[in-house]
C-alpha cells in the first residue's frame, strides 16, 4: 500500500502544478476573449471612429437615425480603427499632368501670343471610394519673348471614373507668375464628399475632407 502511495504522490503534485500553470492563461484567454466580444455602443462607436479621422483632417459622418440602438463588439471597432488608420496613412492620390496648345493670334507688333490649357488630374482613393479630381487654366504668353502674361480659366471638377462620390466644391483660385515670367502656377482649393455604405455594419459613412490642388506650366 506504502508503494503505491509514493507511486501516486508524484503524478498528484504534477498534475496540480500543471493545473496551477494553466490556470492563470485559461483565465487570461477568458479575459481577452470576453474583451473582444465586449459591447459598444453606436456613440462610442462613432465618437471613437470621428476622433481618429480628425487626426488625419478627414471629418466623419455616420447616418445617426440609421445608427440608434446599434451595439458592437470590441473586436469590430478594433478591426474599424485598423481600417481606417491604414486608409488615412495610405490614401492614394495620384496626379497626371496635360495640355494643350491654341495659337491665338500671330501679330510682328504685339509679340506672338499664345495660349494653352494645362491641368492636371488628382486622383483620391480610400478602401470604398475614389474620384479624380481635375484642375484646369488657361495659361498666356508671348511665344517670341517666351514670358508668361496671365493665368485665366481657372476652374476644378470631378472627372472620369468615380465610386460613392457625393459632390467636389470648390472654395478659392489664385493665380501667380514667377519674376522671370518662365513659371505660372493656377491653385485651387475645394472639399471632396463620398458617401458609402460599410459591408459589414451597413452603415452609412460620409466623408469630407478640404484639399489644395495646382496646375504649372513652365517655359
């Protein structure tokens, strides 16, 4: 009987200890899975999302009426935040340039004016949305000095392919020339919109950002 009392103590002090070591990591997975799975609200929610667009100077609007009542888990807005800080860090804007030439009028007393439309193409892409947007001018000189005169025409808007775009406004335009005249340069500034609805959550997201795009020509 005594041989088989210390053929048992061993294998009881082993599995206790086993147990006193898994214990403290079943209770830690407890804990990390109930913290994903803990509930949020739609104005936490929201308020959370808002806060992180702002770093990123993008404003956020969620569809408060279609959002009331609506919970979320932890782990959802963990995934969200992932989402949109990868969005805002990498949001794609790629810009392609072009022009044209129209010769105006050719006279030996004022020179050989000539006149081209320049613009170039600014193209904003987030995870659900993409637009391109288009700054155009009308740039003058005088082709047998070969020195600007005047930048005109200045306008902006969406062009081409576009997904859940809401409107592109344009705010402000200036002009400028450089000293040597070899140089103008037509500047806008506007607010995009897009508006989508999340896969996941259904929600509607609007999103509002203001941006500063330009045209060049050089000589």
């Amino acid at each position: 009987m005594k041989k088989l009392q210390n053929i048992f103590k061993p294998s009881i002090l082993l599995t206790l200890a086993v147990i006193m070591v898994l214990s403290p990591l079943t209770t830690k997975a407890a804990d990390i899975s109930e913290e994903k799975n803990e509930i949020v609200s739609f104005d936490e929610y929201y308020t959370i999302l808002k806060s992180e667009y702002e770093k990123y100077g993008i404003e956020l609007e969620l569809d408060q009426e279609q959002g009331r009542g609506m919970t979320f888990t932890q782990e959802f807005l963990s995934e969200e935040l992932d989402r949109v800080r990868e969005e805002c860090k990498s949001l794609i804007e790629e810009q392609t340039e072009s022009e044209g030439i129209e010769i105006i009028s050719i006279s030996p007393r004022a020179g050989m004016p000539v006149s081209a439309v320049n613009y170039s193409d600014h193209k904003i892409k987030g995870t659900y949305y993409e637009a391109t947007i288009r700054v155009q001018a009308r740039f003058h000189w005088d082709a047998q000095n070969n020195k600007f005169t005047g930048v005109s025409e200045v306008t902006s808007f969406q062009n081409g392919k576009a997904i859940s775009f809401v409107s592109w406004k344009q705010t402000e335009k200036s002009t400028g020339i450089s000293s040597d005249k070899k140089r103008a340069t037509a500047v806008v500034k506007g607010t995009y919109k897009f508006s989508y609805t999340h896969p996941v959550s259904k929600l509607k997201y609007t999103v509002t950002d203001s941006k500063i795009y330009g045209v060049t020509k050089n000589l």
